[in-house]
C-alpha cells in the first residue's frame, strides 16, 4: 500500500511538496494538471515537468486524479471521437512519462456537490457538508456562485470556471442521456481506451458519484456496489477498475463499505478513505478520518482492504479545516496529515495482527 496526499501543483495549492514529505509514511502525491481543460492533449512537456517537480522534492507522482472527460464524450455528440482521440494521446503521453494510474469520473455537469463548504462544528473546525433539502432551493444555474462562496478563493477540482459558464448549453446535451445511455456511452469510451491502457499499463479507476444519487435531475451511475461491478464486468481488461472513495459511496447510508470493498477485489487501484457523519436521508457531514468521529468503521474498511489483497495507491480524502488553516475546502495539510497518520496506524496494527495470528496458528 502506498500512502499519498493529492496535490494540485505550485500555484493551485496552499500545501507545499515540501510539508507533505514531512508527513511520516507518505511517499508520494497524487496530481494533476490543473490548468488543463477537459478534452485538451496533455503535453508531454507538462507531465514530465511535474514529475521532475515531485521527485526533486524527494517525492514520487503516483497517478493523476483527474483526467477529466469532455461532456461529448459523456454525454456522446458527434465530436466525442475527437475528444477520445485527444484523451488517448494523453494516456499516450502519461504512458511515455510512467505514469501508471488514472482517476477520472464520468458524472454529468457537475463533479462532487455539496451545500456547504464550511459548515462549522462544535469544535470550531469547518467541514463539507450536503443537505438535499438545501440543494433543492437551489437553481442549478447559479450552483457555481454559492460554490464560490466560501472556496476561499481556490478554484475546485471539477469546477471549471469556464465550463460552468455554459451551465446551460451543458443541461440541454444531458438532456436525453438517462442512466442506460450514460452507461453506453462509457462502455464505448472504455473499449476505445483501453488498448492503449493495456499498452502502457495504465489503471483507469473511476470515482463514485457523490453524492451516489442524481442531482439536479442529471443522470449518476457509479452509484453503488451493483454498478460499480457492472462497470468492472462490462469491459474485460485488467485496467478497468475503480477508485474506491468510501465517502462518496457512504452518503448513502445503506452502503456497507467493507462489504462493496471484498465485492471489488482485484478491481480497487486506488482507494480515498474517509469518514462521514450521517444524518437523515439526504443528509450528511463530512468528519475527521477517526471512525469515532463519523459514522464509518474505518478499522473494518482498512481491514477489508487488507484481506482482499489491496496494495495499490491509498490517500487521506478531504479532511476537515482547523488550527486556522486557509486551504481550498476539504484540501487543507493538517487534517489529511492527522488522516494518513490514522490510516497508517491502523494498517500497521491490521498488518502485524494478521501476521502474529499466522504465527500462533503455526
Ligand atoms: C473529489 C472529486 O472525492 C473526491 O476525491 O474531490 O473531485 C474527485 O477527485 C473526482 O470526482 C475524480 O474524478
Ligand atoms: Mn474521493
């Protein structure tokens, strides 16, 4: 298992490469290039600067969260072969340059949502936070500028100033795209990737939708542990698989996620763990990682992923603000810092249980 932080790149970040080497146990980041625009070629220039950027802060680039998918890809108008073409040329690219892992998401308009960027705790830290009730006051048309609000004047992972502009145009090309053909069409972008992915061995791990429900009446698959195996069994390859996000999936409490985890073994190549606080339906607070902070058993998920073999790339998912930190929500260093340490401690207690149990059983 390797431990990672996300990194958005100098310019995009409050966290240096610097603070996250100081975590203990994290050895590398998870990055992006964040001024790309969904549907544009990754320079092979880019890649390779961000790489030599990590690894001389004495780091390693693990995988790329996101390379974002144009909305004719997703929602399949005539330029989506275009765009496919130009999303080949990048995996071509990452290939070349050894990247290894690509997590990306095939949600419609809108990336991750919530209600509230910084709702305030007891405690005095600010968490993320959604309430279905609250999303429903609000006109889809103007989500970007109660997201803006309180971003602290980062721009999100998903929320492309630009795209957002054209919030319109984009519900109009969804407008026929229900659940079936959103899944046509990832089948038909999967199978028109994926010899290039095999290639170069390239982890294509798709993120649950979150929340894992549609929202604004816009179409959501990856949703729960029946599409994300019809996802993994509707194109055979060994780089077809997910990224495990047990907070994503968890905003519905329904979901058992150590339960989803041993469904998923052999498909997990990349795993956000964190924990949710749940409330009534449609309604949940993001928490610390700690499992007594949330509603989530971290020890039973960590100990799922260790029974099905998981060794792939981990990362502290967001994390709540505190000590005063002013970070883009959910990405400021202290909490995740606290979260991989938490992550790595209970794996290091699972890993070393498992193997003195061996050893009485010899
Ligand atoms: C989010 C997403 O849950 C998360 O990790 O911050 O923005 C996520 O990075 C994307 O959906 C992956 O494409
Ligand atoms: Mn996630």
């Amino acid at each position: 298992m390797d431990m990672t932080l996300r990194w958005f790149g100098t310019g995009y970040d409050s966290v240096t490469l610097e603070q996250i080497r100081q975590i203990p146990g994290v050895k590398g980041v998870i990055s992006t290039l964040y001024d790309s625009k969904p549907g544009e070629v990754w320079e092979v220039e880019k890649i390779r600067a961000l790489k030599k950027e990590v690894e001389d802060a004495g780091l390693a680039l693990m995988g790329i969260e996101s390379v974002n998918i144009h909305d004719a890809i997703k929602a399949a108008t005539p330029e989506r072969d275009q765009y496919i073409d130009n999303y080949i040329q990048t995996l071509i690219n990452l290939g070349e340059e050894g990247i290894h892992l690509v997590c990306y998401n095939f949600m419609p308009v809108f990336d991750w949502t919530r209600s509230d960027l910084a709702k305030e705790r007891a405690d005095g830290s600010t968490v993320l936070s959604y309430d279905q009730e609250l999303i429903d006051t609000i006109d889809p048309g103007n989500m970007m500028e109660s997201i803006d609000e309180k971003a602290n004047g980062f721009i999100l992972p998903g929320w492309e100033p630009d795209r957002m502009a054209k919030i319109k145009e984009l519900f109009q090309m969804y407008q026929d795209v229900n659940e079936e053909v959103l899944f046509e069409n990832l089948k038909y972008f999967l199978e028109r990737i994926m010899p290039t992915c095999e290639k170069y061995d390239i982890k294509m791990a798709i993120h649950p939708d979150d929340p894992a429900w549609s929202v604004f009446g816009l179409s959501r698959i990856m949703t729960s542990k029946e599409k994300l195996l019809r996802l993994v069994n509707m194109v055979d390859s060994p780089c077809n698989g997910v990224t495990l996000c047990t907070g994503s999936l968890a905003s519905n409490p329904e979901h058992d996620i150590p339960d989803i985890i041993r469904s998923l073994k052999g498909k997990i190549f990349f795993a956000h763990v964190r924990n949710v606080i749940h409330h009534e339906a449609g309604k949940f607070d993001e928490a610390a990682h700690l499992s007594s902070d949330g509603s989530l058993d971290m020890f039973e998920i960590m100990k799922a992923l260790y029974d099905i073999g998981f060794d792939g790339v981990i990362r502290p998912d967001h994390g709540r603000a505190i000590w005063g930190e002013v970070a883009m929500p959910g990405y400021g260093l202290y909490d995740r810092a606290l979260g991989a340490a938490y992550l790595n401690g209970l794996w290091e207690s699972i890993v070393k249980m498992s193997k003195s149990c061996i050893q009485t059983e010899l």
